[in-house]
C-alpha cells in the first residue's frame, strides 16, 4: 500500500465534489477488492476508481480530506515534501482527540485572587487556547462559563468580546464575568433600546438571541475578537430569525450580515437535542473547512440516514452506532471538547449552587409594582433599631463563656426576624406570583437538557400555576396531597420517563422522600432558613443518586431575593464546613451592613481565645478604644471614621469594659481586621505576623460554577 499525492485534472476520474485542479490524495493496494477493502491504519474506507463500470489498473482510494490522508502517512514514498506535513497533521488530530477528553489539566492560569479553576477547567482551557473555533460541549453543570472567561485570562489579544445567550443568562454573564476577569473591564448588557460597545466604552457585551434580529446591523460592524454563543442548540435551525441574524442571510424581506470574530467559542451541554440532523447548522458555523456545502450531503446521507421520501428528502433518522462514533472522533479531533459528569465526579462536590437572576419585561406592571412595594417594606425592617440591637447582642454572644447565653440571643434574634419576616412574606407572595412565568421560561429552556428536574416553592398558588403549565408531565407532593398518594407520585416520578417534574413544597415534601432521578433543583421560591433549603436539597443528594447536584435559585432582578439566595448559599457554606453546629439556629438575616464577626463561629473564637497572651488582649483593648474614641456619633454619618453601623454596637461595648476576657478580645481582634487603614501602624502591634488581613480561602469555591 502506498499514498501518493497529485492534482486533480478535468480528465481526472474523481468524485464529483472533488474540484478540478484541487489537491487529491490516493491510495494504492494489490490485493482484495477495492470497492469492500478497509485499510485499517486508517479506519475509514476510500472509494475505488472506474473506468466504464469497471474496475481497471492499480486499486485506488482517494481523497480531498487532509485529515483523512494524514492517517495514512507512514504509507507515502518517503523524501516527499508533503509527508512531513500530513505527519504533523497526523500529530495534531491525536493530541486533539486525547484532549477533547482529558480531564486533568497543569497549567497555572490567570485567576481572580480567592478562586481557581478546577483540574478538568484548566484541562479544558487549554484546549480552547489552541485553536480559532471549538465547541464546548462539556456536561450541563460543569462549569462552561468560568472556562469561557478562563479563556479570555489566558489570551491577552482578546479585547472585544461578543457573548449570545439566552435572556434569562444575561445577568449571570455579567456577574461572572465580573468575578472571574483578571483583568479589570466593563461589561455592559445590550437590549433592543441601547447596545453598549467597545467604542463607548464597553469591550465585553452580553446580549441575548432575540435581541441580535434588531442589533444585527450594529454588531456585525465590529470586529470583535471572540464570538461566544452560550446554549448555541438554540441554532439547531438554520431557517429560524434567531439563527439567521447571528449567521448571516435573509429573513423574509429582512437581510442580516454574519457576526464574526477571530475566535468562535461555541457552547452547549446538548450538541444533539434530538437527532443528527440538528448538529449540521453548528459544526458548520464553527469549522466550515471541515463541513461546508461540499460535505453536505456525505454528512446527511452518513450520519444522519438521509432518504428520499414522498416529500422530499428525509433527514430525520440517524446512522449507524458506528457511524456516529466516528462522527464524534471527527469532531474531537478538530473543534470539540466534551466531558461527563461521571468522568470527573471525583473533581466536584457533592451540590454545586447558583444563584441565576432572572431579567423581566420592564412593562410588566405587576413586577415592578411587586417589587417596589418590596424594597419600601424592606427599608423599614432594615432599619429597624431593634433589630440591629439583638444583632449585635448576638456577636458579642459569640464571647461569652455561657452557651445558653449565646442560644437565647440567637433565639431573641430569630424571633424577631421571625416577626418580620412573616410580615415580608406577605409582601413576597406578590414578588413569587409576578415571578412565575419567567420562571418557567428558563426551566423550559433547561428541560431541553435535563431529563427530570425538581422544582420547590412556597406558596400553594405558585404551585397551582406551576402544575397547571406542566399539567401531564409532572407531579405534585404538597400539603394538599394524601401520604399515599404522595408514594404514589414519588414512585412515578423515579420510574416514569414521561414524568419528568417534581413539583415539591419547602415545608410538606422537604423532608423524608427520595427523589435521586433529577439531579437538577430549582427553588422558585425561597425558605428564610438555611437547613430548610438543605433539607429539601436533599430530596435528590442522598443514597441513590450518581450524578452530583445542581441547585438553582431562581430571583428576579432587583428583587431582595437576590441577596437573600446568596446569603442562604453562605450559611449552607458555614454550616456544612462543620464549624460550629450551633449556627444552625443563626437564620439568614439579609441586613444591609453585617458585622466584621458574623462568618466567625463561636467555636472559632474559643480557639482564638486559648492562644490570646495578656499584652495581646491588651493591645486589642487599645484598639478598639481607639475606634471608638473616633465614632462619636455611634456611625450615624458615612465618614469614613470609626465602626460601621453594626460594628459600632459592638465595638463600643468592648470597649467600655473595664478588662477583656480572652473571648471577648479574640471577638475584638477579629472586628479590628476590617480596620486597617483607620488603625494605622497600632495595627501591626495587634497582628504582628500578618501581611494583609484576609484569611485564607479555600482551594476551590465550589458555588462558583
């Protein structure tokens, strides 16, 4: 067997995709039939030379494919210029395809102070940094957007940046963009009333797909150096609006230019939603060398069993499983990286939160009347004096040596923010009901991807509206459903392929049953206390269950939600690190200013306490006069002198003490921390082996995917 090379001529008798004068590459063999034979260094089969239907001469396969040809280069006649080339190429392909699963990764990339990647991430990023175009197709869950951003870490040419993803993402684009960019840039968020751009001052936008059909003509203009399209199986129609005005072409009367960039990042946990057909107009967007016009039809006819029907040509099936592992093979040796869950498992943590801001209709009277009438009860809780007191009482409860003590202002704290909150919910049952249907557009989107969800929620007419969208999909375990009857739905939620929601209420289904067949949950609505959001977590993350879990929050913008959800992630975060088992009666009090103290446990202090000397408690004493000499109107004004106006309830309450205990200046000590620049060079007495006053962190933030 040999491999030649030559230039296809007009006398030539190649296949008709095969131009004339373009470059062919061809086979040569003695033996077995030509039209059945397949070399086997190569895995795939050229096609045989007629002349007149029959087979004459040498026995030839051919081809215009160069990634083909390089599979057989250790059979060209050596001392020809080409064969090194295609043996490079040859390279290349096989480091591809290894990469495309590799699942470690060793390069220390650019990162945010406080934040890493994880092993599979940085494996994943250096994929992506090699080549123009890629296609991120790592399982949902997996962290897509941090290695979108960690790409744009890596490469400092990377200036304009073009992100397209669904409406519902746009804020959580902005937000993790903001956290996770090592380098310090604007990112403004484009609609159909202003679309912010590098000129003016914005090089990173967010904008959402249906936005692009009325910005086409403004972001085509830019010259944009990474193309980023989020969830791009929203493509998987080349007829639509929404594909058209991103790709290029003419929409009834309408025509749209393609958005371009230097590189194309394209991702989407689903490549194929639903058959073959649907991956031709993606892989065609990010590698048209490889499938274009002229490998239409082979792609078709191979991968997706295209047949001439009564209507025309039906595309609707698929290949063989034979076929379609080599499609995959083809694509990770050229643009995509794809991982499972079950491959990297071992790299995650058993729940992965997130907090995802919904955007809303800015006419929709009822949200923002909802959402007003919110923020005008929340001022008044928030400044409530009481609650601030009992606040403060309960961190310097933190020192005292009693623990009963410590419980009771923990108990007079949460029954005060018991009060209010059941006065809140009053206020937030609106902000809940005017929530619902952004809601359920953003699980829809979701159920594109995931099997079977769980979705929790509160109040009986969130779930009433819920069930009356999912009617035939979905079940219902609530307070209104009998114990057996519940068994029931639990049993065909874990069994039944076509009940893919589990629509759960916080408080009757949080506890007690098992739903390990999602491993996808969404909290529509929220529970002012942690362990309750765990428990109900917990419905999918317990003995059963092989796929780690993913929470999501779902809050409309704006709302106190926001803050609440992260305040709750927060406290799970404390609570599960198994610090103090008493700050499982702390509830999530989302108040305006928190204490320099409150992420420090009780236990923490009475650790702290036992290595504090009689000139440290002593220093820390000075300290905290200092503070309060300078705080004499107890944080009434923003100066910039003195505590805030919760530090200051503390700090001048140690400070009036006659002598510090231990606790009490290990309490001090860690309030001091925030006040560096106020304390000056005295600082450097009271943490003399310290730097900077930040504690240490964490290797990984797991809530950050």
């Amino acid at each position: 067997m040999n491999l030649h090379r030559t230039t296809s001529g007009p006398n030539a008798e190649w296949a008709p995709w095969i131009k004339d004068g373009e470059e062919v590459f061809y086979c040569t063999s003695s033996y077995g039939d030509p039209a059945n034979e397949q070399p086997r260094s190569a895995g795939f089969s050229f096609h045989g030379r007629k002349v007149s239907g029959e087979w004459k001469g040498k026995k030839l396969w051919y081809t215009a494919d160069r990634d083909k040809a390089a599979k057989l280069a250790d059979f060209a006649p050596l001392g020809l210029d080409w064969v090194e080339d295609l043996k490079a190429r040859k390279e290349r392909l096989f480091k591809s395809l290894v990469g495309s699963r590799q699942s470690v990764g060793y390069a220390d990339f650019p990162h945010p102070e406080g934040y890493d990647y994880f092993p599979f991430q940085k494996a994943g990023i250096e994929y992506m940094s090699v080549r123009k175009s890629t296609l991120l197709a790592d399982d949902m869950g997996l962290g897509k957007t941090i290695q979108a951003i960690g790409l744009i870490n890596v490469d400092e040419s990377i200036k304009k940046v073009l992100v397209i993803c669904p409406a519902t993402l746009k804020l959580n684009w902005q937000r993790e963009l903001n956290r996770w960019l090592v380098r310090r840039e604007n990112v403004g968020i484009a609609d159909t009333k202003y679309v912010p751009t590098p000129d003016s001052g914005y090089p990173i936008v967010v904008t959402n797909y249906e936005t692009v059909s009325k910005t086409n003509s403004i972001l085509a203009e830019i010259d944009w150096d990474l193309l980023i399209i989020d969830e791009v199986h929203y493509l998987k129609n080349p007829k639509t609006l929404r594909y058209l005005s991103i790709m290029g072409g003419k929409h009834n009367d309408r025509e749209f230019r393609k958005i371009d960039a230097k590189f194309r990042l394209f991702m989407t946990g689903t490549p194929i939603v639903n058959r073959p057909a649907e991956l031709w107009p993606i892989i065609s967007a990010v590698d048209p060398e490889h499938w274009n016009a002229r490998t239409f039809w082979f792609y078709h006819k191979r991968y997706c069993g295209a047949a001439r029907g009564r209507f025309g040509m039906d595309m609707r099936g698929s290949g063989s499983e034979k076929d379609l592992q080599e499609l995959q093979i083809k694509l990770r040796e050229t643009i995509m990286i794809r991982r499972l869950k079950s491959e990297v498992l071992t790299e995650l943590p058993p729940k992965i939160r997130q907090v995802i801001e919904l955007e809303y209709d800015d006419n929709d009277m009822a949200v923002r009347a909802a959402i007003k009438h919110e923020k005008e009860y929340e001022t008044v809780k928030m400044d409530n004096e009481k609650t601030m007191e009992l606040a403060a009482a309960a961190e310097l409860a933190k020192a005292s040596e009693n623990d009963d003590e410590y419980r009771s202002a923990i108990e007079a704290l949460g029954q005060k923010n018991k009060f209010l909150f059941e006065e809140m919910s009053k206020v937030r049952h609106d902000t809940a009901m005017a929530k619902v249907p952004y809601a359920i557009k953003y699980i829809e989107e979701q159920l594109e991807v995931a099997q079977k969800v769980i979705i929790f929620y509160h109040h009986k007419d969130v779930g009433h509206a819920l069930a009356n969208k999912w009617q035939l999909e979905s079940m219902t375990i609530s307070g209104e459903v009998s114990q057996n009857d519940r068994q029931l739905a639990i049993d065909r939620f874990q069994s039944d392929p076509v009940c893919r929601i589990a629509l759960v209420s916080i408080m009757a289904g949080g506890v007690g049953i098992t739903l390990t067949a999602a491993s996808h949950v969404y909290f529509v609505e929220l529970d002012w206390v942690p362990g309750n959001v765990t428990q109900a977590e917990d419905r999918a993350h317990r003995i059963g269950q092989k796929d780690c879990v993913n929470v999501y929050h779902l809050v409309l913008r704006e709302s106190i939600d926001v803050n609440m959800a992260r305040t709750i992630i927060e406290k799970q975060r404390v609570i599960e690190a198994a610090l103090d088992k008493v700050m499982e009666f702390d509830p999530a009090v989302p108040i305006r200013e928190t204490a320099a103290t409150h992420n420090t446990s009780r236990k923490q202090i009475a650790e702290a306490a036992a290595k504090m000397t009689a000139s440290l408690i002593e220093q820390v004493h000075a300290g905290l006069k200092i503070l309060a000499g300078d705080d004499r109107d107890y944080a009434k004004a923003r100066n910039m002198v003195g505590f805030n106006s919760l530090d200051t309830k503390i700090g001048h309450v140690l400070s009036l003490c006659a002598k510090l205990t231990p606790r009490q200046a290990a309490l001090g000590r860690k309030l001091l921390r925030k006040y560096k620049r106020q304390l000056g060079d005295f600082y450097e007495t009271i943490f003399p082996d310290e730097e900077t006053p930040v504690e240490k962190k964490e290797e990984y933030d797991y809530s950050n995917i």
